[in-house]
C-alpha cells in the first residue's frame, strides 16, 4: 500500500513529494514483518525499516563465524540496530537515515568491506598506517569469507527496538538491559 504523507521531507523540505509504502509479508523462517519505506520523488531520500508483526524484544543477537555454513545464516537489520565485529573494533552506528535490511552473514561483511573500501579511498597515500589498516581489516573479512580465516569473528546485532534477528541454531539471544537500552538509543 503506498500513500501520500502529510508532512514534508526531512532532507529537502518539498512538502507533496514524500510517500510511504506499507508491505506485509511472511519472510522465510522470521514470520510475518512490515515493511515501511519512506521515499521522496524530490530529493531521492530512501528509508526503510522492517517491523515484526509479534515479540518486539530489545535484545542483543551474537554468533561466532566459525564455519563457512554460518556464513548462511540469515538476518533481519531493523534501522535501529547497531552492528559489531569487535575482535576487528568495527562498528556500524545506526544514524538518523539508516535503513533496515533482510540479508545473510556474508552480506553484512561484504557491508563492512564496502564501507572500508569507500575509506580507504578517500585516504590520502601519506597515510600509510591507516591504509594498512584497512588493507587488514578487507583481508581479515575476505579470509573469513573463504573460510581461512585463522581467528574465530563474532557478529553482534544489538537493537533497542527488538527488530533484528540472525536465524542460526548457533545464534544466541538475551535481552538488552535498560542501561543498554538507553546507551543504544
């Protein structure tokens, strides 16, 4: 279902070109979700968000990425979950314009390896520790990717919104805290 919105766009302002569209769906082995995406014919603004249609439970999702078959899993990313590899200390923030996507493992690291890659070559060639740094980090996910990866990653998917999942039998889950909660938003 797609409707006009009664307000105007966050980013340009144009008050008759921002529109919503509502799709209800049953996504394999996650059940049903709405998706809302917001767009604007004006500027090109794109957001979208999934909303399960049950159980929103602020929580943390954590699997170790030790076998290429986790590589598989699937995951839900709501717009307010924050996205972590800590043993390489990267991140991804969720932002005002941030956007909820259906994906697998591999997906999120090759993610990550386009955001690196997006730094990497706005470095300047002086920079040469932060160019090797992001040379290790591209080659530590690709060796993942591949399975020859010698140290063991873990993928967190923490949201105060309770949208996101990762659907693997190795997959953990607890509930985030109300300190955590509060830190998140």
């Amino acid at each position: 279902m797609e409707s006009p919105m009664e307000m105007s766009c966050p980013v340009c302002g144009d008050e008759k070109s921002l529109k919503m569209i509502a799709h209800s769906t049953e996504i394999a082995y996650f059940g049903e979700h709405t998706q809302i995406t917001l767009t604007c014919s004006s500027c090109g603004l794109r957001q979208t968000d999934f909303i399960p249609a049950e159980g929103k439970i602020p929580g943390v999702w954590t699997l170790k990425l030790d076998s290429l078959e986790s590589l598989n899993a699937r995951v839900v990313r709501g717009s307010k979950c924050t996205i972590e590899i800590p043993e390489l200390e990267l991140g991804v923030y969720p932002g005002v314009h941030s956007s909820g996507y259906v994906s697998n493992v591999e997906g999120v690291l090759n993610r990550f390896k386009d955001a690196i890659n997006i730094t990497k070559n706005q470095l300047m060639s002086d920079e040469l520790s932060e160019l090797n740094k992001c040379n290790f980090l591209i080659e530590s996910l690709n060796n993942t990717i591949n399975g020859s990866n010698k140290e063991v990653l873990t993928l967190i998917f923490s949201d105060p919104m309770g949208h996101s999942k990762i659907l693997h039998d190795k997959a953990t889950f607890r509930e985030l805290t109300p300190d955590e909660i509060e830190n998140l938003s």
